[in-house]
C-alpha cells in the first residue's frame, strides 16, 4: 500500500506544508513554528479523548514543566520554547498512565535519526530506477 | 549499539537540536499509534481542525452579534459559555468563558500567568507571544507600559486598565469596543474587522 497517496497523507503533507512554508519574520505570530510542535498538540488532545487522562493532568503537567524551566534559570542550556514543555508535559502524563516507557522512547527516537532521510536523493540518479521491459 | 548510546546523558550541557526534538516527537507518535492509543487519522483530523478550522474568527462572529443584538450581548456578558452555545461555539477549553467588555472607562486584556490557558473554541490556538514567559510577567506588573510598548496600544491615562489571569478553570475573552463610523456596517462586515488580538485585549478594533 502506499501511504502517500491516501487522503490523510495529503491532508498532512498540506499541514505540515503550510506550517513550514508561512514566513519566518511573522514568526510570533504563528501558533505554531515547526511541524512537530502541532503533532505534539494533536498528540496530547487526542490522548485526552481516548480518555487517557483527564485535560486538567495534563495541564498541571504543563504548569509544572514551565514552572521547572522558570525555576532553572543560571542552570539551564535550553532556550525558552514553550512546545518543548509542552512534550515532556505530554511525555510526563503518558509515562504516568503507563503507555509510554522513556527507553523505548529513546531507542525509537535514535533509530529515527540514524536513519537518514531521503537517503538516496542527495545522489543525481541517472538510470530509471525499475524497468519494465517491452515484450 | 549499546546501551549507553541510546540513553541521553542526565547532565546534559548542549541544547537539544531541533532534529532531535522532532525526531523524539515522531517516535512519540509513532509509539502510541502502535499500541493502539490512538489512529493517524485522528491525530491528523485534530491537527488539520486546530489549524485551519477554528480560529480568532469564531470569537469575532460573537463579538460582531454583541455589537449589533443588546440582548446577546447582555447574555454574553452575563454566561459567555452559554452565549457563545446560542452560536454553536464551544468545546475543549471553552467550557468556563467569561467576556469582560471594554468600555470608554475601562480596557481589559488576558493573560494566563501559569501556562497558557487561552478559549481555543472562540480565539484558536495563542500566538507564540501569549505564551512568552516575558508577555505572562510584564503584562501583570506594568500592563500600561507593556501594551505601549511591545503592541503599540497606548491606553490613555483616563482609562483603567484591568489584566484577567485566565486558568484552566476560567478563560476570559475581551469584547473589544466597537470602532466608530461602523454604524452603517453589517454584522458580517463588522465580524471582518474583529482581529484575535483585540480579543486578548492587546489591541483596539480599528476600521
């Protein structure tokens, strides 16, 4: 099957496509900045209504991710940006209910990034890449 | 690959590049997905609805109907939530609204000193800015001289300011005051002036 031709897959090329496309210098003005910063939204709205948790878990999780990143002020090498709260709030809520586990978590992150995007289309290719002949 | 190689470091000395929150957002997704937590689909239906369906626009029908229909208005301001209900406005986020109206005397604006807390149904999603430790402190200790400053609203002396700290309770919205020389305009034409930023209240309407 190839997912990227379902509606769905257009529907979230559009999004992400649209998000990354709005221009940089009206940047304040946007809800959302990167791609994954409206995933990790749909992501923890989603987890609510199929009743995960309660909103108002996740909001104190917020609060108190904020209030920590506050609170480190001197310490801290990261810069304020108000999704990264926003997802260990989400990761914090998840791990709570159980469905989440930090290890899996982190394997998965790393075998994403070692696996190069698009890892063949820095090469110019030449030849067609499938042949069907001609009988 | 070993161990070691896939648990960060606790102590960590260097911000996390931009690739690898993503990275750790898509793994996120893709983990809950599945174990069935829940569906692409739905992700992407609640992503595509934040984004593009619900929006300042809403709240600027509600204020448009309040200029134009006292009664509405009076029941805006008396149970924003069952008011913005009458216009099948309403859902995650809005169920305790309260609408605080500007007047020649008085000048609201919103803010949330905790996190964020902001009525998604009528407002949309904040702007990067409402979240801003630096706009959640300053608008609370000199709001005057913030609105002057960083939005180029100068509310005259003459006029209270009053700063609403929304929470996950309560939200507030502003209804802003309505612009003179509008009085032939529709409520149509007139919801097209509502901005999202005179609704925080960081803004007049302007014609």
């Amino acid at each position: 099957m190839r997912a990227a031709t379902t509606e769905v897959g257009d529907a979230r090329r559009r999004v992400e496509q649209l998000l990354t496309e709005l221009p940089r210098d009206g940047e304040e003005q946007l809800s959302f900045t990167q791609p994954w910063e409206l995933r990790a939204f749909a992501v923890a709205v989603a987890a609510h209504e199929n009743g995960l948790y309660d909103w108002s878990e996740f909001q104190l999780a917020l609060i108190g991710a904020i209030r920590e990143w506050q609170d480190s002020a001197g310490r801290r090498v990261e810069p304020w940006r108000y999704y990264d709260r926003w997802l260990e709030a989400l990761e914090s809520v998840l791990s709570g209910t159980g469905v989440l586990d930090g290890g899996e978590l982190n394997y998965r992150k790393h075998a994403i990034l070692t696996t190069p995007r698009d890892t063949d289309h820095h090469h110019a290719r030449r030849d067609p890449v499938a042949v069907d002949p001609a009988r | 690959m070993t161990r070691s190689e896939i648990t960060p470091s606790p102590d960590v000395t260097v911000p996390r590049s931009e690739a690898e929150i993503a990275a750790r957002m898509k793994a996120l997704e893709a983990l809950m997905i599945e174990k069935g937590i829940m569906t692409t689909e739905a992700v992407d239906r609640l992503a595509e609805i934040y984004e593009n369906e619900v929006g300042p626009q809403l709240g600027a029908t509600v204020v448009a109907k309040a200029w134009t229909d006292p009664e509405f208005k009076a029941r805006l301001l008396a149970n924003a939530t069952d008011a913005c209900a009458e216009m099948g406005i309403g859902g995650l986020q809005g169920e305790d609204m309260v609408a605080v109206e500007n007047t020649d005397d008085v000048h609201n604006v919103v803010v949330c000193t905790l996190c964020s807390c902001y009525p998604w149904p009528v407002l949309g999603l904040p702007p990067n800015w409402y979240k801003q430790p630096a706009y959640r402190s300053r608008i609370v200790r000199e709001p005057r001289a913030m609105l002057r400053d960083e939005f180029g609203h100068d509310v005259p002396e003459s006029v209270e300011v009053r700063v609403w700290d929304s929470s996950a309770e309560l939200r507030y919205m502003v209804l802003p005051q309505r612009p003179p020389g509008t009085e032939d305009k529709s409520e149509a034409e007139l919801a097209e002036l509502v901005t999202r930023d005179s609704m925080i209240g960081v803004a007049p309407v302007r014609v």
